[in-house]
C-alpha cells in the first residue's frame, strides 16, 4: 500500500513535457497496475484483488487529472472498470474510509471525483450497503457541501440525493430540519466567509431534499 501511494506521489509529479529518472518510472509503474486491474475485472477476477481496490481506487482518483493526458484517461478508465465490481462488506467498509480521506484531498478534482464514485458505489452497492457505511458516506458528502470550490459543492448537492431515498429517507426530516434552521438564519452585515459558506451549503443540502421527489409535491 505504502508503494502505491509513494508511486502516486511521484507520477503527480512527472510531466511527460520533462521524463526524468525517478518520476517517470513511477508514472510507469503505476499506468502498469492500472493496465494490470483492467485485464483482471475484465476476466471477471475482480474477485482476486478486491483487498487492494481501495489502494489502486485511491490512485486512480488522484491522478485523474495528471498532466499526461494519456495517463490521466487511463486513471479515469480504472475507476470506471471499479464501479462495477461487487465488493464485499470489509472491501466497502475500507472504501468508506479511503473515500472519506480523498474526499479532503487538496486537489478539488480528486475531492469531485471521490463524490462521482460514492454515487456509483452507493447505487451499485444499493442493499449491501451496511447502515454504517451508509450513514459514514453520507456526512462525506454533507460536508462537502461546504467545499470551497464551488463545482465540488454543487456535486455534493446531487450526490446527498441519494442518500434521502431508500434506507436513508427515514434520516431526511432530520437533515432537511437542520439545513432550514441554517438556511433561515439572516446573516449580519460583514458576515465571515465561513457564515457565508455555511448558509449557502444548507441552501443546497435543501435543494437535494426537493430533488430527491422528483414526481411528488411533498406535504412540507
């Protein structure tokens, strides 16, 4: 595990403008884990190296907006094969936790792209989903309705839909009394970025909860 984040690290770093002798190789050796996981899911052996999903998952997402090109749609492509892969509770409990740690990534491409798999994961993975990872994913997401980049913020918005339907609706007029209690708050003259910030994630955690019934008028 230490090796791939370390090879992370390293071809984040590597610009294929400059190869040189330590980056390169490990943008090398990572592309091959990548091709590696690719063959294996595709011959229906996702099976034989689902303990190190999270590991490569991780990988994948913070590269998927390296500076090689090539490379990047590669990340991209391996964390695509991995949403279909039927994971077992101690795989989706580790994804919980690694997709909890990404998704305070500095890198607000990688904070994105962690919400674009909670989605995938959180659908795929719809009644398997222990009650804990469930509710875990889901403050990942509400927190990041708070994100300081704007796209982020709105993705969150859309992904907490999800989570107020199914086994997560009975936890909705908890959350949706919670961001009105926010969101009515009239904010004084001179109010700090981080009011602002937090009026405006509770205005979206409100618009997931109007969109989560998208056929009905509810009562409130």
């Amino acid at each position: 595990t230490q090796d791939v984040h370390g090879l992370t690290d390293k071809a984040l770093m590597s610009d294929p403008a400059f190869p040189d002798a330590v980056n390169t190789p490990a943008k090398n050796a990572l592309e091959g884990i990548f091709y590696s996981l690719h063959a294996i899911v595709r011959h229906g052996d996702a099976k034989v190296v689902s303990s190190r999903a999270p590991t490569i998952l991780r990988s994948a997402l913070r590269t998927a907006e390296s500076k090689d090109k090539d490379f990047a749609m590669l990340a991209k492509l391996t964390s695509a094969y991995l949403k279909y892969v039927q994971f077992g509770d101690d795989q989706l409990c580790a994804l919980t936790e690694m997709l909890a740690l990404t998704s305070e990534d500095e890198n607000w491409h990688t904070r994105a792209a962690a919400l674009r798999f909670i989605q995938a994961l959180t659908y795929h993975h719809a009644f398997t989903l222990s009650p804990e990872c469930f509710t875990t994913l889901r403050e990942v997401v509400k927190r990041r309705l708070c994100d300081k980049q704007l796209e982020v913020a709105q993705l969150a918005s859309g992904t907490l839909m999800i989570f107020l339907k199914g086994i997560g609706s009975t936890d909705e007029p908890m959350l949706r009394s919670e961001f009105l209690n926010i969101a009515s708050v009239r904010l004084p003259r001179g109010a700090s970025a981080d009011e602002i910030s937090q009026k405006h994630a509770a205005v979206l955690g409100l618009s997931a909860c109007v969109l989560s019934n998208p056929y009905e008028v509810p009562s409130w």
